[in-house]
C-alpha cells in the first residue's frame, strides 16, 4: 500500500515542461496508431513509446520511479525489437532491465540517497578506456549479430555496446552516463531511420519519433540534471 501511495505522489511530481513534452509525444504516437491498420504489434509499440517517454521525463527529473515504467517500456520494446530483427537490441534493453530499472523498484525507498559522496565522474583517461573500449568491441560485435541474422548489425551492435556501457555506468554511480545516453540516442536514431527506409518494420516511424525525444530528454539531462547533481550530493540521475 506504500508503494502505491508513493507511485501515486511520483506520478504527481512532474513540472510543466515535463508535461507538455508528455502531451506532445501522446498526441502525435496516438496520430500514429490511428492513422495506420491496427494489430498488435502497432498496440504494444504504441504503449511502450508512451510509456517509455514517460520513463524519460522521470528520469530526467531524477524521480525513481522511472525503474517501474522502463521496466513495462523495456518489455515492450524486447517485443518490437526482436520483430524487427534487431537482436542486439533486445539485449541491451534486457541489460537496462537488470541494472537500472530492476534495482530501481527493489530500493524505491532508498534510491537517490545510495551515493554517499554524490556523482562520481569520469576522469580523461576514464573516457579514453571508455571509447576505446566502445570503438575495439564494434566491429567484432557486428560480425557476431551479421552471423546471427540480425536485420541491421552495423548499428545495432553500437546499440548494445554503448547502451549496456552507459547502463553499467548508471548502475555505478556515474553521471557520465548523460553523455552516452545521447551517443546511443544518435545510433537509435541512425537504427530506426535506416529501418523505415528499408521497410522491415511497421514500427519504424514511431520508434524514431521515441528516439528522437529520448535524445532531447538526454540533453536536458546532460546540461541540467547533472549540473544539479554536482551540487547535490544526495541524488543521483540517469536518462534513458
């Protein structure tokens, strides 16, 4: 019963801008929906996109709540990555789950105050390693998923290894994970774009449309949020 008095006080403590990006996604993803034949796969991409921007404006207010909508988002998105052949994907929101949102739910009570001395960063030779790593687990981690038959290896590999990257860094501690949140909304947004042209999945133009607010959120997060969290050592943000 807490719980849900305390779902109930998270939902309510969104601010003005956060709604009105709200109500912006909600009435364009449902132009979507109604414009185009309805199935199922078009029902579940449109709840995960909703809910899923739902998730990016908690986060990008700090509020951890956003564990239980990326939880339901996440399910949704498996669902319509696998459809369309993006593997790795999948992955990487299986990974999202198990570092962020999952935690998140389990310490509803106590997140936020966990970091002890506040946001810890990445120094030069941090992101040095960090890129590095992300530049030498590319092209193997292509031929992996071109083997496996995934429909768009060349960015869906990028997918998976910046995004479980910048989950792990969320999971440590590191506000850094601003930075390649807006790094894996690019790659998305190239993923989702070379799908619709392609036309392998029907839910191409409202995944980029989701990608494209995910990145918006991030930059929000990346200049605000965590300018906030190096003056405040209690909480820690992270953006999807």
């Amino acid at each position: 019963m807490n719980y849900l008095k305390w779902l109930g006080k998270e939902l309510r403590s969104i601010n003005a801008a956060g709604g009105v990006m709200l109500a912006f996604i909600v009435g364009v993803q449902l132009a979507f929906y109604l414009s185009a034949p309805i199935t199922g796969l078009s029902t579940i991409t449109l709840v995960a996109t909703l809910v899923g921007s739902a998730c990016t404006v908690y986060m990008s207010l700090g509020k951890p709540i956003n564990g239980l909508l990326g939880l339901i988002s996440a399910i949704g998105f498996i669902y319509i990555n696998w459809s369309a052949g993006h593997y790795a994907s999948v992955l990487d929101q299986v990974v999202f789950v198990a570092l962020i949102d999952l935690p998140l739910i389990f310490t509803w009570k106590t997140w936020g105050h966990k970091i002890e001395n506040g946001v810890k960063f990445l120094d030069k030779t941090g992101w040095v390693l960090t890129l590095a790593f992300i530049l030498a687990a590319w092209y193997p981690m292509m031929m992996a998923y071109t083997a496996l038959g995934d429909t768009n290896p060349l960015w869906d590999s990028i997918v998976l290894i910046i995004g479980a990257m910048a989950s792990l860094y969320v999971f440590k501690g590191y506000g850094d994970s601003y930075t390649l949140w807006l790094l894996s909304d690019f790659v998305n947004i190239a993923l989702w774009v070379s799908a619709l042209f392609a036309g392998y999945s029907a839910s191409s133009l409202p995944m980029l449309l989701t990608m494209s607010f995910y990145l918006a959120t991030a930059v929000y997060g990346r200049f605000f949020s965590i300018w906030k969290g190096r003056k405040n050592t209690n909480s820690i943000k992270s953006v999807r």
